[in-house]
C-alpha cells in the first residue's frame, strides 16, 4: 500500500528522513500549488521535476543554469522533438555546446532547486509509490539525502525569517540615497543585478521576481539583503482613493515589469553594461 497523508501533518523533512533512513525506492508525488515529483533509489534522491509539462526539460535547464542562451534552448526545443533528455545531452556533448560536467552540475542544481521549494510547502497531499522510478530515458543524478536534509532544514529556518521581514511582496522598491556609493562596497550576483536593474515604484516585488523567474523564496532573500546594506527601500502602496475600472485592472496586471525611470537611468545603464560585462 502506498504511503499518503498531508503535509500539514507530515512535512517534508520528515518525508525524506523516512526515505534516507529506510533506504527507499520510489517516487515521492506531492499536490500543493503546483505538481511536484521526486523519485529515490535505495535512499538516494536521482530526480524531480515540478509542473504539469511533459517531453524534454535539458535545454531549459541548461538555459537556466547558464550553460545555454536563451536562443540556443529555443532553438534545440525546437529540432530534438521526439528525444529524450538523454539523447539530447549526447548531441550537445558531441557539437561542443556543453560538456558532460555542464550537465550533471545543472541537472543536480535543478534537481535541488525542486526539492528545496518543496521544504516550504505547508499543505499539500502526498503519495510514495515504492518501486517506481522515472523512465531510463531521463537523467538521474544520485545525491545524498543527508546533506540535502540539513540545506533544507537552514533554509526554512531563513525562510521564516524573510516570511517576517518581508511578508508582502506587492510592495514596490526604490533605490535609497546614494545608490552608487553603497553598491561600490558590496559585491553582488549576476542575479542580483539583473535585479537591481527592474527597480522601480512602478514594480511591484512579485514582478520583478516573475521577471527573472525567481522563485519566493530567492526573491525575499536578495531584497532582503539589499535592505540590510541600504541599497534599497520599501515604498509601502498608498491606500487606493476609489476601486479601478475593470479595463485599468486588466491593463495593470497585463503590464510588463519596467525598468527603472529616468530620475536613476545613469544608475541602472552603469548596472545593465555591468550585466552584460559578465
């Protein structure tokens, strides 16, 4: 009989400690806000994938991991229709646009991205079905469940805490006074600046996350780290005079996130040629 129950009374951390511990072979379904899939063998995770998409996840994975353009995956998606992950990965091995290392690193980041979200979750059934693994067609990584366990456990502690700090994300952001000598004295990611670019009132917190595909969690932690050095401030929405129109509310929520206005554009245009000096 497969195991079932609810996160609310059996959470993920306990889930996994059961795997590790057991040793198990299976895999893990969890129904929260979206569909998550992790599967184990002998104890060990070697896959998840989150969603309802089917068919090929390496190009996209790549993609995210740095190891392709965003050209290039939309362009591999396009012609390997009909193979697996893994003959993909053969073919981009063979043409020089990875290495197999690329990969593996890639796939596992992805792979842990999935589970570490999961840690978060509060509500959500699940199912463990012993014995059934992902088809040999996609790429298994076997990774150690203790140290993911322990990562998990630090992040829903840090998780709390960016909960309390930052608990709305409709808010919007404005650079504080003197941006640019607070950013000379920081050292910031890629990602970070790719945020720092979207900064604007006109953006809400959530767009901006939407923007570079980050998850909540990620996007607490970098504006969360930003208010910590002074380099950005909550402006908190003003209470609406009268409700909108149905045509305003479709057109604001349809609006692309922009990029920050002309009063900080000598900021943001020094931050973008930095991004792309990268």
């Amino acid at each position: 009989m497969a195991l079932k129950g609810n996160l609310r009374d059996f959470s993920t951390t306990q889930l996994l400690n059961l795997i590790n511990l057991a040793r198990k072979t299976g895999t893990l379904t969890v129904q929260g806000d979206e569909l998550a899939r992790m599967s184990f063998r002998e104890g060990k995770l070697i896959y998840a994938h989150i969603g309802n998409e089917t068919g090929n996840q390496l190009a996209h994975v790549l993609e995210q991991a740095g190891k392709l353009t965003k050209e290039q995956a939309r362009i591999i998606q396009t012609r390997v229709k009909g193979k697996s992950d893994k003959q993909i990965g053969h073919l981009l091995i063979q043409a020089g646009y990875v290495t197999q290392s690329d990969i593996i690193q890639s796939v596992r980041q992805h792979v842990l991205g999935i589970v570490y979200k999961l840690f978060t979750w509060r509500d959500g059934l699940f199912r463990f079905d012993a014995n059934k693994l992902p088809p040999s067609t996609h790429i298994t990584i076997p990774i150690d469940l203790e140290s993911v366990l322990m990562e998990g456990s630090r992040r829903v502690q840090e998780w709390e805490v960016l909960q309390e700090e930052l608990p709305d994300l409709d808010v919007s952001l404005r650079f504080a006074d003197k941006p640019d000598e607070k950013l000379r004295n920081v050292n910031l990611t890629v990602e970070e600046w790719r945020v720092i670019s979207f900064i604007n009132p006109q953006n809400s917190v959530r767009q901006i996350a939407r923007a570079n595909n980050l998850t909540d969690f990620e996007v607490r932690r970098i504006i969360y780290g930003m208010l910590q050095a002074g380099i950005v401030q909550i402006i908190q929405p003003p209470k609406p005079k009268k409700p909108p129109t149905p045509t305003s509310a479709r057109r604001r929520k349809s609006a692309a996130p922009e990029q920050s206005p002309s009063v900080k554009r000598g900021v943001v245009v020094r931050l973008i040629d930095r991004i792309r000096g990268l």
